[in-house]
C-alpha cells in the first residue's frame, strides 16, 4: 500500500496557511519562522532600512570549515617531539602539537610531514 506523507507549514504569526519558511539572524542567533507570502513580505519590510545600511557578511545557511592540517599519525607524533627536543623545543609528551610547532618541523624537513 502507498502512502503519501504532507507536510503543511502553519503560518507562525496567524495560524493561517504558510508558503515559505523565513530564516533570519539577530544578535547572533538564527532564528526559522514558517510565513504566508504576506506575514514574509510585511517581515522583509520591517527588516528593509535595516537590511540596506547594514553590511552583508554571507551566507549562513552552510557552516563551513577548512580542514585543519593534522599529522598523519602517532608515528610522526613521535618523530615531531623527539626532534622539538632537540631543538631544545619544550613540549608536552601527550596532546595534540601545536600547528606553530607542526609548521617548525616541516620547515626544518624542507617542506616535507
């Protein structure tokens, strides 16, 4: 048997039918408010003069981040401390290396991890 599941968005200000789902920022938290294309076009108005002096920063639909650039493993975990050491480099004999000292190393092997 097919079943068929909707979803009926529920205008957040009205309880009226809903069209869109509105997404905005203040103060640092995003907030999601389902609208009818009127309650939306009255919200954008409000939003209007400030939305224009404001600065845009992008996006925030999609939290991004790069990659962070890690050693490949407890073997070159090893090899980084022994050689910190060496190079009369305090560090601590557990943790994660710090990217300064990553960078140091790599540096000194000519680029190479």
């Amino acid at each position: 048997m097919a079943q068929k599941v909707q979803v009926v968005l529920i205008d957040d200000l009205d309880g009226g039918p809903a069209d869109e789902t509105v997404t905005f920022s203040l103060d640092g938290v995003s907030y999601e408010i389902d609208l009818s294309r009127d309650s939306a076009a009255r919200l954008r108005d409000v939003f209007a003069p400030y939305v224009g002096h404001g600065r845009r920063l992008g996006s925030s639909r999609r939290a991004t981040s790069r990659p962070s650039r890690r050693t490949s493993g407890d073997g070159e975990a090893s090899q980084i401390r022994e050689w910190a050491k060496s190079q009369g480099i305090t560090v601590s004999e557990r943790g994660r290396i710090s990217a300064e000292l990553l960078g140091r190393f790599q540096a000194a092997r000519g680029g190479q991890s």
